[in-house]
C-alpha cells in the first residue's frame, strides 16, 4: 500500500506467481482492480491480504469489505521476516506484495480480518493531531524560554508559567525591558487586569523591582528579537486554542464509543482519548492479557534445552505501554500531606515491595491490575466502581 500507487501480486497455493497488478490509489479505480484480480484467478476462490502501515489502503480495504470479499490485515513484522529470509535481501514494491502473498497464504486462518471501525479511526486522527500540537508547543516553549533569558533574566519568577494568559499578555506587549521604560507599573497593571482578574499591583512592582536588579540587557538588533518573541507568543496562543477546539471534538465522540474510562480516578479526556486510540475495539482481544502481550507489558519466555526465564518484554506497541507506565504512577503516588491517592492501589504496590519485587517491578503489577480494570470497564462499557473493602461482618 502506498500513497499513490499501489501493487498486488496474486500467487496459488504452491507459492506460483500467477500474475501482478499496479492500480492507482483512487476508488474509481478499484473495481478494474477487482476485474483484473478475477481474470488471473478465473473460477478459483481468491483471499485479500493487505499490509497497511500509514493507512493509505484504508480506502481500498473498506471497499472490498464491503463488497463481502475475505480480507485479512497483515502485520508489517511477518513481511519483513519473510523478506529477511531470503539469502540475499532486496526490496522493491513488487517483492514485498509476493511476501505479503507469501505470509497470507501461511498464516491465512491466523490472521485477522480487516476491519473498520470509522469512529476508533477518527479517534485516532484527533489524537495525533493533538500530540502534534502539543509538541509544537513544546518546541515554541522552549525556543521563548531561550530568547526571553537574554532580555529578561529574572523572568521564571514573573509568572507561574511561562504560557499562562497573563505571562502570554505580557510578553506580547513587553518583550524587552525597553518597552518596560517607556510605561509604568500602573499601566502595566491595567493591561493585565483585562486578562488576569485577580492580579494584585503589588505583583507588577514586584516584577519591576526584578528587571532593575537584572541590569542593563540592552543588546543591538533587539527589535528583531522582540518580533520573535511575539511571534512565539502568537503561535503558543493558537496552539493553546486549537488544542481546545480539539478537546472539544473529543468531548463529543468519544462518549459514541461507549466507553467510560474517564469514571476511573487519574485517566483525564486526553488519556481516555489515547487509551481508546491505540487500543480501537476491545473486542479484538480476548482477554485482558492479550492486551497486555500487545503492549509488552506481559513478560516473555526466553529458554533452550529446557534452560531459561521471563524476561522483560521490550517489543509491542510502546505508546500505550507508556500509557500504563505513568497512569500506574499516578495511581500509587503520595500527596503532600502524606495520603496516598488512591490507598488501595498504593497497598497493592506496598504489598509487591514486601514480597520481595523492587519498585518498577512493583509497578508492573500495578499496572497490570490497571490492565485488567480497564479492559473490564471497556470490555463491559460501564463506569468505575472502586474496590471497598469490608469488615468481614456482613
């Protein structure tokens, strides 16, 4: 499968080529795909495989599903071993459709068919275009912190964050200490009032107090270095507003999935929306330690002659193993005062540490039993109910 161009090799069941296809990726094109497919197979039953790594056979796939032919998804891993096997390796579009061929006709009652599911899809989309504002966000955070140092040293202690609404507010207006000669505190003050209703004047004469002592930081060329920064201040602002308006999007499909993973304390819009995304139907997995093997959190055996161990498994889909990671240490984390967040799973992991487990292996468990929990919840489509325990008088 590619962008523009796709190609399909039909072999029989003794691994003979019997012919090749290259069609354009455009629906208009698939059902002379289809023809040409039935004139080399003649009366012969036929199987589709498809390896689809970007999603550009989405639109291939789900016109021959739904036009009732057998269609199975093949793994990109099982193409490369074949290509692999082969003592001298190459690659061209024609050879990895006769692996794709190859791996279909092996594993044809083992590999599983090709589905789609258009809102765990559009799930998916929604997500990666949040991450990758997110990470432009990061990115133009970091290249602000940069440029606002040269011209403001003391500038970690104006605000609480370097991207709040009122920081934001000042730094358009204010990108260098010259700007700040030109106003007073009171001026200052009443541009950030409009943002920040609850800013004190006793703020803004601390914060001239700290760009006195900071000195002269007058440097030539500074007015291009001020449109940068509120050039940074512009995009952060529409990044932050964007990721709202994604938000919102999110807000409205998820709940069609029918799952309720926000019920269960530590998972935010964003991790249910991860968690959905990269798990898709629940009902792929048999169990909840399938899902585990599939995000390699369940570990494997490594053995010969009879000699061997589980190790750790570092293969699978590692997003959603991260996932796991960092809900597990928000489940048996410890506030300020001392209380644990969530007592029970903080008892489970103290438990594992006692039975002789180090913490990250203590937190495996953990987050195998979050594994569990949240296959049943989406497995059954309803609502976190957390474990009390009883006294053992009832």
């Amino acid at each position: 499968m590619h962008k523009d161009i796709h190609c399909a090799v039909v072999i029989d069941c003794w691994m003979n080529k019997l012919g090749e296809i290259t069609f354009e990726n455009r629906p208009s094109k698939f059902p002379a795909f289809v023809e040409d497919v039935r004139k080399v197979c003649g009366a012969k039953e036929f199987v589709f495989g498809l390896e689809d790594t970007r999603g550009f056979g989405r639109n291939l796939s789900a016109y021959l599903v739904g036009r009732k032919f057998d269609v199975k998804h093949v793994n990109p891993a099982y193409t490369s071993a074949v290509r692999l096997s082969n003592p001298i390796v190459y690659k061209d579009d024609s050879y990895d459709a006769y692996c794709v061929a190859r791996v279909l006709r092996d594993m044809v009652d083992a590999l599983p068919d090709a589905k789609h599911e258009d809102i765990f899809w559009t799930i998916r989309q929604l997500v990666k275009r949040r991450d990758l504002l997110v990470k432009n966000n990061v990115m133009n955070k970091n290249t602000l912190h940069n440029q606002l140092m040269y011209s403001y040293p003391s500038y970690r202690k104006f605000f609480a964050e370097i991207d709040g609404k009122s920081a934001l507010c000042f730094w358009e207006n204010y990108p260098s200490p010259e700007h700040i000669q030109n106003t007073t505190p009171e001026q200052v003050y009443v541009t950030l009032k409009v943002i920040n209703q609850g800013l004190k004047r006793e703020r803004i004469h601390e914060i001239f107090a700290m760009i006195e002592n900071d000195g002269d930081t007058m440097k030539n060329f500074q007015e291009e270095r001020d449109f940068i920064v509120k050039s940074l201040v512009k995009s952060i602002r529409s990044n932050l507003e964007q990721i709202k308006e994604v938000d919102v999007e999110l807000e409205r499909i998820i709940p069609l999935a029918g799952y309720k993973l926000r019920t269960m304390p530590g998972i935010d819009l964003a991790t249910e929306a991860h968690l959905i995304s990269e798990i898709g139907d629940i009902n792929r997995f048999p169990d909840s330690d399938k899902l585990a093997r599939f995000m390699g959190l369940a570990p494997v055996q490594f053995s010969s002659a009879g000699k061997g161990k589980d190790e750790r498994c570092r293969n699978g889909n590692r997003v959603l193993n991260a996932i796991f990671h960092f809900l597990a240490i928000q489940m048996v984390a410890v506030s300020k005062g001392g209380k644990p967040r969530h007592p029970v799973f903080r008892e489970y992991f103290e438990q594992k540490v006692k039975e002789g487990k180090n913490k990250p292996q203590a937190l495996v468990c953990v987050a195998r039993r979050l594994v569990r929990i949240i296959y049943g919840m989406m497995k059954t489509k309803t609502e976190y109910r957390p474990f009390e325990k009883t006294d053992g008088k009832n």
